[in-house]
C-alpha cells in the first residue's frame, strides 16, 4: 500500500519568516495531496490540496509544489503569524470518484515565536 | 463542519467491554471513513463504507467492526476494548460527486480511553 513520509517533525520559525514541510510518498498511482491543519484538541481541517495535473498551487499565504517524477510535494507558508502554530499533516490517496482512502503522513509541529 | 456529529466525544470504559462510536451526518455524503489517531502515527484509516450495507477495511481494522444501516450513520465498534486501543477516533466524510471532490471532512473526534 501507500506510504507517506513527512518531515520534520518539529519545525520552529520566528514570526514572519517561511516554513517549508515536506512529504514523500511511494505510490506512483496517488493522485490527490491534501495538507490538513490541526490545532490542538480539534479536528483536522483542510488547508490546501493538489492534484496530479498540477504541479504548483496558491492560496495567499500558502503553496503547494507537486514533484511526480521525484514523489514528493511540500507545503510553503510564508509571513507566519502566530496563528500558524499547530501539526500540519500531508496526505496522499489514488483515484477520483471513488472513496478517498488518505494515507497521511506522521505530522509536523509548526512553532511560530515572536 | 460538513455536518457531522460524533458521539459520545469523551468516553472511558474497561478493558474487554464492548464500545460503540456513532457518527451522524445530515447532508447525505456517500462516503463515511473512521480514522484513528495516535501519536507518531498520524492518521490511520480503520473502515470505510460507500454506501448502506457497503464497507471496507482500511489498514489498520483489527477489533473493529462497522455498520451502516442508514446512510446518516456510521457505526464503529470496538467488541472487545484493549488499551492499545486508547485513542482519538475521527469519522469523515467525502461526496465525489459534489465539487469537494476527493477532499475528506473531519468530525470533531470521539476520545477513548481504555483502563
């Protein structure tokens, strides 16, 4: 089956500069790499996804690359704010229009300081 | 929220009782998943279900079992609890045919704790 790496694990970064998170995975058959942001004790909420046709993706603060050949996609959020702080997870599953069976990564832990 | 709802959200029980999580949902999704999460492990799917009566294992489905008898909820039951079962339990929702697409939606999450 599919498996997703994600690193680090631990990320700290003063306010106003860039983070960068990153994900391998090993199926070369995924096609769909949502990040999920969670705070702590709530649910897991989309953040920004990708699809195989598309190799880069933006929504303000955030972006998404996409690397097929290399199978890796990360997540860049720049300006941090302290309301980035939470674990950010990377995610990959194959197919559409079909259950959506996310193999997620471990998690990062995104520490923004003032 | 996507319109979901889990109960109970914080439960306590003994090792080698029987748990049942239930996840309600009003805007009638096709897809319904149970993930659990632990730490150092992410997210990992227990079961799925694509529709009433229809439902799958996912990676990690060992002492579970589910149900879906109607396509609001989906059911997840632990027949016996162990502690290696202690954990955050998550349902979700996706609907490939709406516009979301692949995308997944979290429920708040049920806590469970097996002593």
């Amino acid at each position: 089956g599919e498996n997703v790496e994600q690193h680090p694990s631990t990320l700290s970064v003063q306010e106003g500069d860039s983070a960068v998170i990153k994900c391998t995975y090993s199926d070369s058959a995924s096609n769909y790499f949502p990040w999920y942001k969670q705070e702590l004790g709530k649910r897991p909420q989309l953040i920004i996804d990708i699809r195989s046709n598309v190799g880069e993706k933006k929504d303000q603060r955030i972006a998404v690359t996409l690397n097929k050949t290399a199978k890796h996609f990360s997540l860049h959020i720049t300006e941090t704010q302290p309301e980035d702080s939470a674990v950010y997870f990377c995610a990959a599953s194959i197919g559409t229009g079909t259950a959506s069976k996310l193999t997620f990564g471990t998690g990062t832990r995104l520490q923004v300081t003032l | 929220d996507a319109g979901i709802t889990q109960s109970p959200r914080h439960k306590v029980t003994e090792t080698g009782t029987p748990v049942t999580l239930r996840c309600h949902q009003t805007e009638n999704h096709r897809y319904m998943y149970w993930y659990r999460q632990d730490p150092g492990h992410g997210l990992r799917l227990i079961h799925y279900s694509y529709g009433v009566k229809d439902t799958d294992k996912g990676e990690v489905s060992d002492g579970y079992s589910v149900s879906r008898s109607k396509t609001e909820d989906f059911l997840l039951t632990l027949e016996s609890a162990t502690s290696s079962q202690t954990s955050v339990y998550f349902c979700a929702i996706s609907d490939p045919g709406r516009t979301s697409g692949n995308t997944i939606y979290f429920g708040e999450g049920s806590w469970l704790t097996v002593v």
